[in-house]
C-alpha cells in the first residue's frame, strides 16, 4: 500500500477574524502529483505556507514526509522543497553562484555543492547561461533556475505554489516535462496552480478549495464527470442506421446531414458499454464514437465562487 507523503486532519487557520482554512482533510500518496485548485483567496498559498512550516496551523493535525508539522518542524524542513510564486533567486549572482549559495544554506561539503551545482545546471539547460547574471535571464530560465535551487538537498516532497505564473507556453510545457521527470524519479509533487489545463496535464489526483472547505476531489476524469453535459456523439454510415439508433435511444439529438447522433452521458466506460449493448442488440453499426465530457473549467466555475453556505458540497 501506497503511503501518505503529505496528510492533514481538520486543520484550520485565521488571521483576525477571517476563518482561511475550516477544516481541511485530505492525503496525498507518494510519488504522486497532487493539485490544490481554488479561487483567488481560497486558501491555497495558506495551506502551502503551513505544510512547508512558514506558519502554524491554529488546529488540526498534519504529517509530511511522516513528521508531525507541531512537533518536528526541523525534520519536515529537511524532507521537502518549495518553489514559491515569486522566483526567490539572486539576481546580483550568476545562476552557479545561486546554486552554490543553496548548497552552503544546505550544509554541503564543498566538493558536494560544485558536484550537485554541475548536475543541476546540466538537467535544466542552464550550463551555458550558468557564469551569466540571473538579471539578464528570462522569465523561464529563472524558473528553471529557482526549481534547481529547490532541488539542491534532493527532497522527496515538493511543493510548486503558481510554479509557471507568466510563463510563456513552451517555457510552460518545459516546466512541465521537468515535473513529470522528477515525479519519475519518485518525488512527491504538491501544486497550487491558476492554469486548469496545467492541473489537467499534471495531477493524479485534484482537490477544490473554495471559502476555506475542500468541496470536492478526485481524478481529473472523475471531477469531470460529476458536472452534467457530457455526452457521446456516435455517426452512422447511413440515414436509416441513424433513425433506427434514434428510436431506440430516447433523449438524444440527431443531426440528419451530419449522420451524427448525441446521447447525453457521464462518459464512463460502463455507460459506453451499455450504450454500445443496446445498439448491437438492436442490430444498429456505429461508424465512430467519440466522448465528450466537460472539462476542468466547467468544473471549477460550477463548483466554486458561490456564497458560503449556498454551495452544494461534492465529495
């Protein structure tokens, strides 16, 4: 069985009296990526900021890395990484300087430091621009940068809050492919992104953080199929096979110039099968068939951004 790299029991957390966090549960498995999704002042930056032991949770339990964030905040430290949404390099330093200086803050030997250094320059294509001053870099090298630095002390744990704000899309993309590599290699992932495609690309699992409650979690495909609208489209290589599939087939749309039927469906492997059992028991062909479910958007403007206390609760 899969154990838990990250895991929180009722935690909460206020600043004055506005109630952030109300409760928060939720367990993320190792070598896993993990995407925290919500609206603007949500919650999310407070829940990284308390796991990565910024700040102290009011109440509730939470373990990382199986450290208890009350009681060993040190061993917590030692066992993760974190890349803010602010890019934390020097910018009067050249990017072998700034990862020189992480392996000082991290207490490696000097011989372990050039080493680690030499490796991430070369695994972030940083090794020509390395002697180069970190101001003269643009928005993805500093990036790319910032997560070396983060991985200096190797951590098994990482947390990316907003990891690609304004990043151009293949600087994106390449971000992104650094990730599924260090997921490859065994990290756990934990990412707050704004980007739904991104948590779409990236996440095994997603949760909805809205007015300080998660509302809802599940794979990618299972957050889709809870909103309504997904539908098959099937085409025929004839009229009559179109009519036919129509009759038997109540609530469906059928578009007679495209050979095209629509059939409202979750999407799911056994609603397709029983879709496809009827029509081969009605003796009905299919030419194609294609899924439409909604997607990560539709989730989220449907689940989140209502008033506390009128929002319908998914779990």
């Amino acid at each position: 069985m899969t154990q838990a790299a990250i895991k929180t029991t009722g935690l909460r957390k206020s600043f004055g009296s506005n109630q952030v966090l109300k409760g928060i549960d939720l367990e993320v498995a190792e070598g896993t990526i993990f995407a925290l999704l919500g609206p603007n002042g949500a919650g999310k930056t407070t829940m990284v900021h308390i796991l990565s032991t910024l700040i102290r949770a009011d109440a509730g339990l939470g373990t990382v890395a199986g450290h208890d964030l009350a009681k060993e905040p040190d061993a917590v430290r030692d066992a993760i990484g974190v890349t803010g949404q602010f890019s934390a390099v020097d910018n009067f330093l050249n990017g072998e300087e700034n990862l020189m200086l992480m392996a000082d803050l991290r207490h490696l030997s000097k011989a372990n430091g050039r080493k680690r250094t030499a490796e991430l320059l070369s695994r972030f294509d940083l090794v020509e621009a390395a002697r180069k001053p970190v101001a003269t870099y643009s928005g993805g090298m500093r990036r790319r940068l910032d997560l070396a630095m983060t991985l200096v002390s190797s951590p098994r744990i990482i947390f990316l809050d907003e990891p690609t704000t304004g990043l151009d899309p293949r600087s994106r993309r390449t971000m992104w492919q650094i990730i599924r590599e260090l997921v490859a290699d065994g990290v756990t992932i934990f990412l707050t992104t704004q980007y739904l495609e991104e948590a779409d690309e990236l996440a095994d699992r997603i949760a909805l953080l809205d007015h300080g409650r998660l509302i809802a979690e599940g794979t990618p495909a299972e957050l889709k199929r809870m909103i309504p609208g997904g539908h098959i489209s099937l085409e025929f290589a004839s009229v009559e096979q179109l009519q036919a599939a129509s009759a038997m087939l109540g609530g469906s749309q059928k578009d007679t110039d495209a050979l095209t039927l629509q059939v409202p469906s979750d999407g799911g492997v056994g609603s397709i099968r029983d879709l496809l059992d009827r029509l081969d028991r009605g003796r009905v062909d299919v030419s194609s068939l294609t899924v439409h479910t909604p997607d990560l958007d539709d989730v989220f403007l449907a689940l989140t951004g209502q008033p506390d206390g009128e929002r319908a609760t998914v779990s």
